[in-house]
C-alpha cells in the first residue's frame, strides 16, 4: 500500500511543477511528463539533505512532496476541471472505429503487459544493476544519504560516478516498501511510449503516430532494457521528451514546450552525466533560434536551467565524493587511428544489417529504426534544409560528442578495450537517438505525406 502512495505522490508532486510551466498539456502528456519530474524533485531533495548533513527517510520524503502538492493542489483541480472532459475512453463503435489504430494500440499494450508482469515477477539479475545502481539504492535506503559509506571502500561500482536520479529513485521505492525497484523501469517505459506518440501525434494522424510509438516500443535491445534495472531506458525517456519538446517548442513558437524542454534537459544530465552532447545541442538551437530577435534572457535562462545539474553533480564529485569527472579519460590529447576505426566500423554496422566484431548488426538491435529513418531522410533529401532541418542539427551535433566522448576513454582506466566499450555501453547509448530520428521521419514532409494518403485510403 505504502509503495503505491509512495508512487502516486511523485506523479502528483511532477504534476505540480508541469501546471505551473502551463495547464495546456494534454493528460497523456501530463502523465509522461510528471514520473520523471516527480523523481527528480525527490532526489534533488535528497540532495539537499545529504548536503546538509540531515538523513532522509519515508517520511521525510513524503511530506515533504506532501507540502508541495498541498501548496499547489488549486492548480490541479483546475487542471482537472478544465480537462475532464477530454479523459475519456475512446468511442467503441464498430462503424466509426479506427481498426488500424486500435490494432496497434492493442500491440503495444500487450508488450506493455509482458513488460510489466516481467518487471513485477522477476528480481534483478543484470550484472550492472546487481554491482552498482540496486546496491547503491538500497544502501541509499539504509542509511538515508547520498554519499554512502560504499564510497569508503571503492564498492560503488560504475554508477557511483553517475548523478543520483535513478539509483535515488530506487532508493526511494525501496524506503516505500518495494520488495524489488523493477517497477522504476516500467513507469520510465510508460513516459517514453506515452510521451512520443503524444508529440508525434501533433503532426500526423494516429495511425502514423501510433505506428513510429510501436516502432519505438518493440526495438529489440530498447524494450529488452525495459524489464531491467539500468539507466539507459530511463536517459532515453528523458531524452526523447527533452529534444521532442525543444523542436515542438521552436517550430509552432511555444514557449512552454521551451522550458519544459530545459527542465528534461537538466533532468537528463540528473540520470546520466554522458548525456551532455545533448544539453550542448539543445543549447546551440536555442542560440540560433534566438540570436536574431536578441532575446538573451531566453538565451541564458535555456542555457541556465538544461546545464544546472550538470554544474550541480560535477562540483558534488570533485568536492564530496573526491572523483573528478575526468577520472575515466585520457591525459592528453592525440589521434589514435586504430580506436577510431574500430569505432566507425561499430557505428556503421550500427546503423545497418552488417556485423562487425561480436556484436549483432543493428538491424537486431534497434529493430528498423534507423534504417526507416535514413531511407526517409533520402526520400526528403530535396527539403532537407527547409524541413525541421533542426532536427536533424541536433541529432548530429549529440551524437558527434557522445561518439567523441568514448574516442576520450582511457581504455585502461576503463579496464576494458574500445570494442568491449561499444559492445556495451556505446550500444545501449544509442537508445537516446532513436526517438529523434523516428521524430523526424514521422513528422517530415514525406512522412505527414505518407500519414495524409493513409488516412485517406482509411476513409474511402
């Protein structure tokens, strides 16, 4: 019972903070949005209190978002009466009903399904999960700080490095009750599925939408990782909405979706520190989209919110947990033509159906999702300056410093050599890129085209 509270009152606590940004998103939306908003305030508030030297417990946590949602609760009855009447189910009549889009609705709750009996039946068994995110969440749990005493004995395992949003959620579910915290991975599955088709849908009919959300939700490496206890799904979810946001945000000129957009940036950066190419893009886009109009406060406050926690977990290391950022790169700067070879042959075999090393070609990772997307990209190729060119701006600038961020490791400090770096965690790092290429393919020219002849072969 108390892990269920414990879970309403961060939906509830992230939906607070989404009403005060603006009361025109969507329920979907609403829903996608609050998980991981609701777990960020909780973990900064865990911050805090580890900071100030004050332990956290259940109760402290809970009314602590008790008082947030008390001191906002007019927002969400307003929220509620102004929306009630758009959360309904969808009509059943057989002679107006979509059965193309209530078959793939149907596909995609069943994977749900699968995905969360799998979560709530079987314990944690992945090696990362089992040496560093769960043990750093429940000894989190134990001894109700941040810089626990596994720390001490160099026992944190590869998570300690990282910023605290997702083994501080585990932390919490397990100081709520929670027997196993594979919970967390279904409710970031529910926000990344709910949340792409929610902005996909803006642009093009739901059959289009729904099919690029099934796409998304069956890459075979991505909804595997959705009944494990990593972070990579969760850096995905907040990826997607914080770069969805961003090109919703500068292509119909709203200035919420814009600081929505900061704020997943920022959380982001608060559940994986290698996520900055993305903070760095989205930043470069609202440069260029603002430079003209000379609106340096939106320039600065974008750039302020999406990189605070990055500033915030950074000084944290060097100062408290004494391990610099840097403690996993190189000392100086050189070329090393062999690493950078095997690292372009990886991404190749990535992005197509051939192999390279032992790992599976990238049509038996991620499904067709990249091959879709850059058949498409082709077939736009005549508008690909004037059609949501940012987009795809963004998508190169991210993925150039991600893929410059591992050319930097220091294969013996890691303990591992760049192929068995790609092999894994360069893999599972794709997962963020994704969504942004089905984004655009969905929502480009050739693809509202597409959407538009269907719905027009649908309605006779």
């Amino acid at each position: 019972m108390m892990l269920i509270v414990g879970i309403l009152m961060l939906y509830l606590t992230g939906a607070t903070l989404l009403m005060r940004i603006s009361t025109h998103f969507c329920w979907k939306e609403v829903i996608s949005y609050s998980f991981p908003i609701g777990l960020t305030i909780n973990t900064l508030f865990m911050f805090v209190c580890d900071v100030i030297g004050f332990g956290f417990t259940e109760y402290v946590l809970f009314f602590a978002s008790f008082a947030i949602i008390a001191l906002n609760y007019d927002l969400l009855y307003s929220y509620y009466q102004e929306h009630k009447k758009d959360m309904k189910l969808p009509s059943l009549s057989l002679s107006n009903m979509n059965y193309a889009a209530a078959f793939l609705s149907i596909v995609i709750l069943i994977l749900f399904y699968i995905i969360t009996s799998k979560n709530l039946y079987w314990p944690t068994s992945e090696h990362d999960a089992i040496a560093s995110f769960d043990k750093l969440g429940m000894v989190m749990a134990l001894e109700g700080k941040i810089k626990i005493s596994l720390f001490e004995y160099n026992l944190q395992g590869s998570g300690g490095i990282y910023p605290p949003l997702f083994h501080g959620g585990i932390a919490y579910l397990y100081l709520f009750g929670a027997s196993s915290p594979k919970i967390i991975s279904t409710l970031f599955y529910i926000s990344l599925i709910l949340g792409f088709y929610s902005l996909v849908k803006k642009y093009v009919k739901p059959i289009m939408a729904l099919f690029f959300t099934l796409l998304l939700a069956v890459a075979p490496e991505l909804y595997s990782h959705a009944a494990l206890l990593l972070s990579n799904l969760p850096a995905t979810a907040n990826v997607m909405i914080a770069s969805l946001t961003l090109f919703i945000a500068i292509d119909k000129k709203e200035k919420s979706y814009l600081w929505l957009s900061a704020i997943f940036t920022a959380i982001t950066l608060w559940t994986r520190n290698d996520t900055i190419g993305f903070a760095i893009a989205a930043i470069a886009i609202v440069f260029l989209s603002f430079y003209k109009s000379k609106d340096w406060k939106t320039i600065g406050g974008y750039a302020l919110i999406a990189i605070s926690t990055f500033v915030l977990w950074t000084l944290y290391l060097k100062l408290v947990i004494a391990i610099p950022q840097s403690s996993r790169f190189v000392d100086h700067l050189g070329f090393d033509s062999k690493k950078m070879e095997t690292m372009l042959l990886y991404v190749f075999s990535m992005f197509t159906w051939l192999q390279y090393g032992t790992m599976p070609p990238g049509h038996m990772l991620y499904g067709i999702s990249f091959l879709l997307s850059i058949i498409i990209i082709l077939l736009n190729i005549k508008n690909i300056r004037s059609d949501k060119a940012l987009v795809l701006f963004y998508f190169l600038i991210s993925f150039a410093i991600y893929f410059m961020i591992f050319y930097l490791l220091d294969e013996n400090k890691q303990d591992a050599p760049i192929s068995s770096l790609m092999e894994s965690s360069f893999k599972r790092g794709m997962f963020c890129f994704i969504p942004i290429l089905l984004f655009y393919s969905a929502t480009c020219k050739v693809g509202i085209w597409i959407s538009d002849k269907i719905e027009a072969f649908r309605l006779g």
